[in-house]
C-alpha cells in the first residue's frame, strides 16, 4: 500500500538561462515537504549549457 505523505515533486528551472533567451532549459526534479516549506523552493544547481552554478526556482 502506498504512504500518504507530505512529500510533493517538484521541478526547479534556471533563472539566469530563461533571462539569457539562450535555446534549452535547465532543469532538476526533487522533492519537498509541502507541510515545512510552503514558499517556493530556491536552490543554487548546475547549469551545464552555462556551465555554472546558477539559482533554480521552483516552477508550477
């Protein structure tokens, strides 16, 4: 039986990449506990069409 949690997927895109108007897309899946972090999700990832880190922000 599967768990009912409060754990949700979610997709980070990068900031700088979409801002640049560069083709592509950087992005990463994770997960997050929706009950602790209700805001959107914000994370410093690698961007390897830029090749750097770069800051990734939750999308819908």
């Amino acid at each position: 039986m599967a768990k009912k949690g409060n754990r949700v997927q979610v997709i980070l895109e990068c900031t700088e990449h979409k801002a640049s108007g560069m083709p592509g897309t950087s992005r990463y899946i994770t997960t997050k506990n929706k009950k602790n972090t209700t805001d959107r999700l914000e994370l410093k990832k690698y961007n390897p069409i830029l090749k750097k880190m770069t800051v990734h922000k939750e999308i819908k």
